[in-house]
C-alpha cells in the first residue's frame, strides 16, 4: 500500500463489536483518537462493520494499518472478517483504555447497550471486576426502551432528568417492575421530569446493587460506555455514593480504543486490509448433528466460499480446511 | 435370557459415587446404562419436565432421566441424605426420588435406598442394602457384600489429574463436582482455562483439610458438598503457588450462596484474585468466555 502524495497516515485500528452498537476507531502510536466510527450493528455485525470500513476509506483515503485489536461479544467475528492481531476480552479493552487516559484511576464504570462492568484497578493492573450480562435492567436498551415509552428522545432523557426538584422513587430491581412502577407514578400525577430522574436513580441503584456490593468504588471514577452519554445517569450515580464521576471525551468508543492500544507493537499485521467492506460476506449457520452436542456452527461465507467457522466444541468444522 | 437394565442418570451425585454404583450393580448381575454427557437437548428436556423451583442441576438431573427412563428396567436413584455424621447432603438431593417420580408419569421402578448415616451410624450399609435388596428380589446379605466391596469407588473423571505446575498461571478451582465436572453446564472450564495458557487445578480436600477448615471458620458447615468446596477454597487461598480462584455455583442454590458468603466473609479473598461464576440456564456462553479470559488477564497483570 503505497500513497501516490507523500507520507500515508498510519495508526492501529480498533474494532468493538457489541450486540446492539460497533465501534471501529484509528488511533495513532501515542493513542490519540484520529478517526471514530460508532454504528448500530442491528443485528447485522458483518454488514455494521464492512460499512464502517467503507467510511473509513473514504474519510481519509489511504491508510497504513499497522495493526488490529478486536474487542466485544463479536470479537471473534471481527477477528474472522478483518484479521485481528489480538482479540480481547471487553474487560481488558476497557481497562486499558481508562488507564491510558488516567492512570491513577481506580474504578470504572461501564455502561452500555446490552451490558454493564464494574472494573477496579490499584497501581494500573486490574484486582477485580464484575459483569451484568443476564440483568437488562441496568442498560442502555432499558433506558432507551423507556424514553421511547415516555415520548421523549434519548437524547433528551438526561436534560429532563436534571431539571427534576425531587425525583420520583422508582423499584428498579428490573425491568418489568420498573415499567409497572413508572406508570403507576405517571397516573399518580407525578411530572415528567421527576419521573425521569427516578428512572435514572434506578438504574444507578440497580447497577450498584447488581455490581457494586461489597466493592470498593474508590475514586477516580471513569465513567464509559453509550449510557455515559446521559447527564442524568451521572447525576444519580454521584448522588447515590457521593463521588465525582469522570466521563472521558470518547466515552462510546472506549473498548474499541483500548483494543488498538493493545496492538501498537504489532510487527507483522493479519489485518486483510480495507477492501473487506466489498466482499460479498455473508454468515450462515447448521446444527451439527454427528453428536449429541449438536453444535450450533455459524460460517462466514465470501461469495460461495467459506471463509471460516466456528462455534463447535469439539474443532472438527473450525479446522476443516476448503 | 434379555439382560434387566438399571439406568443412572448422569447428574448430580454421580459425579462422585458413579464407579462405586456401576461396579456395585453390575455385580449383582445387572446390565447399568448411563445417559450420556449433558447436552442443550438434556437441560432442555430437563427444564420442560420440572416443576416449581428447582435449582440447574436437579432440572438437568431430570433431563437425564427423561433420556433414560424408556430403555431400562429400573432406574437407580439412592436417597443420600448423609454420608458423614455432622453434615447433611442439600435438601433437594435429600428429595430427589420424590422430586422425580412428581414430574414424571411412566417411570420404570425407582431403586431408591435410603444412605443416612445420621440416623444409625452401624447400620446404615445394612440398611440400604436391605432396601435395595427388597426392590430388587435379592438376598440382603449378599448385597450388603457388594455394596461393602464396591463403595471405595469413587468418580474418577479426567480432570482430577489437574494439579499444580511451575510455570503456568495455576488457577484453583472450586465448586460441586456435578457443575465443575458436567461440561456442559460447567462450561467446560478445564478446557477453556487451558486454551488460555492458564492450568486449571481441582483438589479433593482430605477429612484433615476439612476439619483444618471449620476451624477458621467459626460457623459449621452443615452441608457435605459445602464442607467441601470451603475447604478447597481455604487450602487455594493458602497455596502461594494458586494464583487466583474462580468457584462456580448454581444461581439459585441456597447452599452454595451461604457457603459463597463463608467464603467471602471468612476467608481472606482479597489476597489473590477471586471470582465467583454463577450459572443458570440463562448464563450466556459469550460472557463466562469473557470473565474467564478477564480474570486470566488479570492474574497475568496484562498492561499496555
Ligand atoms: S461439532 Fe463436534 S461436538 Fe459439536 S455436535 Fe458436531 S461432532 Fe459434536
Ligand atoms: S446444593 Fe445447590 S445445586 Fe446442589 S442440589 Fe442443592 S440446591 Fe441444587
């Protein structure tokens, strides 16, 4: 890959892919964010991420990739389409980006679609962590499920939350009590705004509950994730423990970025280069049914031919060579 | 003549006394059919024949059953309530041959001895020989011999030669062996700790051990498998060369939250990383994979 003008940008790509959003950055060796994508994978990873690919090309032409970190639940699908030098787990990825950014931070707070973590650090390193992958309750989809219900845009979810005087108490242990409750208080004459701030409460407090208890969440805070986005969410977390929250610039994209820092060493890349978001890709799926296992196996598929498979337990289709 | 079948299930306490009941049936002269290793399919078919609240492991226990009860004659389903005289095995083992024959109709004959050291220490073989005899048409005294002969069996699976290295990360790992040994619903984590470059270690605490145990922790523990896991869990966190601790429970079981709570209270988990797992039908793969490789992580102290 040689540019026709002079020196081509370089830098590592990061790539998060996550059930309901996929994150693609390109960051420079010092880890300053040079290019950002953040897109809903709607159930479509491979078509969320050829086309972030594709707006990458054509925001800044030419780039040498010099290496590529994968993160997310999709991380191995991501590994499989663009050729990852590692594949992380997003505890890790969230961890190092956080650090880089403050490295005396001591507990981050991650929030996102389908997800939440709690990680503690002491002296850089990770000395625990936990994960709500079962509870929606505490979740971006939740809140935006019910910003949708009450009429107002996500967006806005977190101004009307910080213009209540006293906010609505609402049972956030989960989501359909949480539902229930929220309507109760709507018919109880309750105003918008406190409604939405006891929403918010809630989820603070579900989160804390969920994973916090017994933990340390000794400051400084980080506070990443989608769900960062909302002030009000912020707000009620500091009210809850009183203790400042710190939300990063590139609060979405975070696991995506501590996924490229992870690759800045990278001698040889496997990246398959950009072109990707023109392949014909495609991704099926059969139980196998040799055992009683009976395996779901998905493959990605570039035109005919399939280009990988996994999802076997005993490797048999994953190292079938075609 | 056509062989008479006696099925056991593969679930729960087989995953301690399986070679102990094979041997000890086969030679009272009886074909044993075991269902085969847990599968979706299995818990599926467990979930759909359970009723109320049962915890993962009796749900799949029922799997097992409902995959063995057309092909056999008998099945064999003991009534462990004690093995030792201070603790009692959980209530819902206690009740298994009830909660069975509640959710299922047509169930071949139940081989349902009763092992309850607590209520009369000498006789308790005699007792449950006596039982089995009686379902089976078979002189007591000679089962008694063959219950005696065979019982020193235990469960030897694959995993227990796990022991500690010098090199690798060694991770400890506790929990009932019925979830920590059933690949399916333990997650296969042996293999996936492995693949990882870490070396998964299991220990059978000895009765010294034990003992050892329960006397750092003020409270007894009334429960066998309970006993057991805090006592794995006590030697792992003494062990400089245990780099870090993952014990994987069943999400709705009483037992394994109080002796969670031990653990955390009593012990001191905060000198080496510890993690609890907890399964249920729900626990999606994608995210045990994801605390796992984080916890390596970890323990390896992966820095930029
Ligand atoms: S992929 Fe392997 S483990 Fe899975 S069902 Fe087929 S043969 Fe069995
Ligand atoms: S100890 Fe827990 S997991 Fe085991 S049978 Fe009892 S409730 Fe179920």
């Amino acid at each position: 890959m040689t540019s026709l003008k002079g020196e081509e940008l370089k830098g590592y790509l990061g790539i998060d892919v996550g059930s309901v959003t996929t994150k693609v950055v390109l960051i420079d060796y010092d880890g300053s964010v040079l290019w950002n994508s953040y897109r809903r994978t709607m159930g479509q990873p491979i078509r969320a991420l050829q086309s972030a690919f594709s707006s990458l090309k054509k925001d800044l032409g030419g780039v040498d990739i010099r290496g590529v970190g994968a993160t997310g639940s999709g991380r191995k699908l991501a590994d499989h389409i663009a050729g990852a030098d590692r594949v992380k787990n997003e505890i890790t990825a969230h961890a190092v980006s956080a650090i880089h950014l403050l490295p005396n931070v001591r507990t981050i707070v991650e929030i996102g679609g389908q997800d939440s973590k709690l990680i503690l650090i002491r002296n850089g390193v990770v000395t625990d962590f936990s994960m709500n992958t079962v509870c929606a309750a505490g979740t971006g989809s939740f809140l935006e499920h019910q910003a949708a219900r009450l009429g107002i845009s996500i967006g806005e979810l977190g101004s009307y939350a910080l213009r209540s005087a006293s906010p609505a108490r609402i049972a956030g242990r989960c989501t359909v009590f949480a539902e229930s409750d929220m309507i109760h208080k709507q018919q109880m004459g309750h105003n918008l705004e406190d409604i939405v701030a006891g929403l918010c409460d809630a989820l603070a407090r579900n989160y804390l509950n969920n994973l916090a208890r017994g933990k340390d969440l000794s400051s400084p805070i980080i506070f990443q994730g989608g769900v960062a986005a909302n002030p009000g969410i912020k707000a009620a977390f500091e009210r809850e423990i009183n203790k400042e929250f710190i939300i990063p610039g590139h609060y979405p994209i975070m696991g995506a970025i501590g996924a490229a820092l992870l690759v800045r060493d990278t001698k040889d890349t496997r990246f398959k280069g950009l072109s990707v978001s023109e392949q014909r890709l495609y991704t099926s799926s059969f139980y196998c049914s040799d055992c009683p296992n009976t395996c779901g196996v998905i493959e990605i598929n570039d035109s005919e031919k399939v280009i990988a498979r996994w999802g076997d337990s005993c490797g048999k289709w994953a190292n079938m060579e075609e | 003549m056509k062989n008479i079948r006696v099925g056991i299930p593969r679930a729960l306490l087989y995953y301690r006394y399986a070679d102990a009941w094979k041997t000890f049936i086969e030679e009272l002269g009886y074909e044993v059919i075991t269902s085969p290793e847990t599968t979706a399919g299995i818990l599926k078919d467990g979930i759909k024949k359970s009723v109320g609240d049962l915890c993962l492991p009796v749900k799949t226990f029922l799997g097992h059953v409902e995959s063995l009860k057309d092909s056999v004659d008998f099945l064999f389903i003991p009534r462990y309530i004690s093995v030792e005289h201070d603790a009692y095995m959980c209530p819902k083992i206690l009740g298994l041959p009830d909660v069975v024959r509640a959710c299922f109709t047509n169930l071949p004959r139940i081989i349902d001895p009763m092992f309850n050291i607590k209520k009369d220490k000498d006789n308790t073989i005699t007792e449950f020989s006596r039982q089995v005899a009686r379902i089976l048409s078979l002189e007591p005294e000679a089962v008694e011999k063959s219950f005696i002969k065979n019982s020193g069996a235990g469960y030897m699976n694959e995993q227990e030669e796990y022991s500690l290295t010098d090199k690798k990360i060694n991770v400890g790992l506790i929990g009932r062996p019925y979830l920590l040994f059933d690949r399916y619903l333990g997650k296969n984590l042996f293999r996936t700790l492995s693949e990882l470059g870490a070396n998964p270690v299991y220990i059978q605490p000895s009765e010294n051990e034990i003992t050892e145990a329960m006397t750092v922790i003020p409270k007894w523990v009334y429960w066998s498998m309970g006993k057991e896991v805090t006592a794995s869990a006590h030697a792992f966190f003494k062990d400089d060369k245990i780099d870090g601790i993952i014990n994987i429970c069943s999400a709705t079981c009483g037992p394994d939250s109080f002796t969670g709570d031990l653990i955390r209270k009593r012990l001191n988990t905060r000198n080496k990383p510890y993690m609890t797992l907890s399964v249920d039908e729900h626990a999606s793969d994608t995210g045990i994979q994801t605390r796992v490789e984080a916890f390596v992580d970890m323990i390896g102290k992966v820095i930029v």
